[in-house]
C-alpha cells in the first residue's frame, strides 16, 4: 500500500481508513468514499490575502491572477487613490471558490496596525501577497511579522517594475536588465533581512503587457509552495497561458481519474447499449465538463486568452473544433464508450499506477477499465486542443516564455 506522499489528495490516515472500508464494505462502501473526495475536491476553498498601500498595484495583480483586464466585468477597481477602504473579495470569474482578497493600507488612522490583524481577519486565508511599488515599508514588516507568527506563508511582492526599467531607458542609460533586476533584489532583500525578515521570498513583477515580468515565475512558486487539494485548486484557475501550465494540469488532473471511474462504475450505475456493464453516465458528463474548464477552453477562457494575446477570439476558436468541444450529453458519452472496446493490459497497468492503494482490486472490473481509458483519451485530447490553443495565441513560442527572468 502507498503512502500519503504518493497520493494528491489523500492523508496517511484517510489512505488507512479507505482500506479498512474496502475491506469491511467492498467496492460500494470504498466508491461512496472516493465520491466523498471528489466532492471535497471540488468545494475546497483557496483565500489569497492581497495588502499593501494605496497606488502599490493590488489591483492591478488581482485582475491579472484572475486573467482580467481592468474594463472586464468584475475586475478589481483601479485607481491612484486608496479603492479599498474596507476588504473587499474578487473571486475568480469561472472557479468562484478561488478569491483574492483586496486588504486596504495599514497604518492609517482608520486601520492602525494594532487593529489590522483581526479587522482584516488574517486568520481565514491560505496565504499572503505583500505588494509595494516602491520600497516595503516598516508597516509592510509588521505585517509579515504577524503573518509569520500565524505561521503562514507571504510573499513581499514588488511591482511596477516596467516603470523602472522604462525610466532607465528615458533617461538615456545603457544598462543590463539582468544586472539591474538582480540588483534590486539584493537591495530589497538586504533591506528585509536587516529588520528582522529572514530568507524573506520576493518577487520582481510587472502585471501589465507585453512583458508581464515574472508573473508566471511567481504563479509557479505560488503553486510549488501549496499541498494536496489547494495546489490543485489553485493550478485550475491560472490561465492556460504556457504549454508548462497545461502540462501541469493534465498531470493533476490524470491523478483524478482513477476516483472518476471508480465512482461512475460502482454509484448509481446504468445500462449503456453495446456494453457488459453499467455505468454512472452523469460523473463522465461531468468529468469531461470539467476537464475543458480546467483547460481554459469554454468560450468565457477563451476570449480573455484573446484579450491578453491582442488576438480574434476566432483565431483560437479555429482550434477547437472538435466534438468534444460541443455539448457533451450522456448520448455522447455512450457513443464513446461503445467505440473504447478492448482495452489492453497495459492501459489498464498504466491507469493503475495513479491509485494509491487497492488498485488492482478496485481496477478489476471492466466498467473501471473502460471508463479509465475513455477518460484518459478524452484528457489527453483536450490537452492537444490546449496546446494549439497556446502555440496560436503566442506564436512566438508555444511555451511563452514572457517572463524569462527567475529571481
């Protein structure tokens, strides 16, 4: 039996208990469990604490995490002035449990830092983005300071960075923007350290096209630095922008499968035409929807994809042609399951390195060889379309290396 290190979404102790199920209530015990975490997967709740001073880019990054532009309906409020004057939500426009908080400026007389801590709530979010456009202040410290001793994780977050680099080229300076950029970050992590941040982690960022400095660089740490289900949440709701990403979310979503198919092979199973075995049409309906959320390639992802790359929306919407990209019904699903057939010991072997534990004995069933392989093939080509998707929206390079520059 595997161990929670090789599993995504499930403890040690959860791993044991799913055993012992199996072993006590057989598979339909064991698949009202496993339905019971994709449940949990799918409400879990991501909370980004958003902070800084007035005028620092909060905004602006917010819309940006979320693939916004500052018109889009339900983008954050822009403005040279303090916007926020209380803490304000942004939820992400199509994973709605995914939201960034807009926390206003401490150290006003309306939110003095003795207060700020538990007027701002920060005991309810996952982590912290400490955001200046300048240099962090001595509010900025106390506030990772407090975060710290919640034991959470912040990162000191300094945008705008294109102002600076453009004031340099104005000012008629010849200069090394490697050189200039890892300078900075010396400064500020000197600055940091010497009042008591150690081994603070930041970030050089613009937010703004075309460059986008470092924004993806910063993305990959925020899911690097998360576990278990709020690194896949997390994941989903970035923009497919790079083919790294929609790599990642294949990889992640893969992971998912085996649970898909134990849960439509053993819960409120139907017949389907032309097949031996029943089962649950709805999670398959469901599981492919999802998949092409995931992926960025319902019609709302596609056009802000558009709107970053500066492209028709019909440009990228010549890729998707595809069946899978219509209405997917039980009727298409019976149809593909029809036309799955024989499904070859190595497919199956190969699905069953996903499961944890039990595997061969849960993988046994032809419903659960079937219904794996159908999903695989159904993931592996709506990540094709992703791709395309990707390589046509930035032509230049189909990874989309805008942000080159890791610090």
């Amino acid at each position: 039996m595997a161990s929670s290190s090789e599993s995504t979404y499930f403890s040690q102790q959860e791993i044991n208990d799913l055993e012992i199920t199996y072993e006590q209530g057989g598979l339909s015990k064991f698949a009202a469990q496993i339905v019971k975490k994709l449940n949990e997967i799918e409400n879990a709740e991501l909370n980004i604490a958003v902070t800084g001073n007035s005028g620092a880019g909060k905004s602006t990054f917010i819309n940006a995490m979320r693939g916004l532009r500052g018109c889009d309906e339900g983008a954050a409020k822009i403005g040279v002035n303090e916007t926020t004057m209380e803490r304000t939500p942004y939820k992400h426009p199509d994973f709605p449990n995914v939201c960034f908080w807009d926390l206003p400026g401490v150290g006003t007389t309306k939110f003095p830092m003795k207060d700020y801590v538990s007027k701002m709530e920060f005991t309810t979010y996952d982590f912290f983005i400490i955001i200046s456009h300048n240099r962090f202040t001595e509010n900025d410290v106390k506030v990772a300071k407090e975060i710290q001793n919640l034991g959470k994780k912040f990162y000191f977050v300094r945008s705008q960075i294109d102002n600076d680099l453009r004031s340099l080229e104005l000012q008629g300076n010849v200069f090394n923007r490697e050189a200039v950029l890892e300078e900075m970050m010396q400064k500020i992590s000197c600055g940091l350290t010497e009042v008591g941040i150690s081994t603070p982690i930041i970030f050089l960022i613009s937010c703004l096209p075309p460059e986008k400095i470092n924004l993806d660089t910063l993305k990959q740490a925020l899911i690097d630095n998360l576990n278990g289900i709020k690194r896949d949440v997390l994941l989903m709701s970035l923009a497919s922008t790079t083919v790294k990403i929609v790599e990642q979310k294949r990889a992640q979503l893969k992971k998912r499968i085996w649970m898909l198919a134990t849960a439509s092979a053993a819960v409120g199973l139907m017949p389907v035409p032309g097949l031996s075995f029943g089962v649950n049409l709805d999670i398959l309906v469901c599981a492919i929807l999802d998949f092409r959320k995931s992926l960025g390639l319902d019609d709302a992802s596609l056009q802000r994809l558009a709107n970053e790359a500066k492209k028709p929306v019909e440009d990228l919407k010549a890729e998707v042609r595809n069946p899978l990209m219509g209405e997917i019904n039980p009727e298409l699903v019976t149809k593909m399951l029809t036309r799955s057939g024989f499904v070859p010991l190595s497919v199956v072997q190969e699905i069953l390195k996903c499961i944890p534990f039990i595997g061969s004995m849960v993988g046994a069933s032809s419903s659960f060889a079937i219904t794996s392989k159908l999903l695989t093939d159904v993931l592996d080509e709506l990540v094709e379309i992703a791709q395309r998707v990707v390589t046509v929206a930035f032509p230049t390079d189909p990874s989309h290396p805008q942000q080159r520059l890791r610090y």
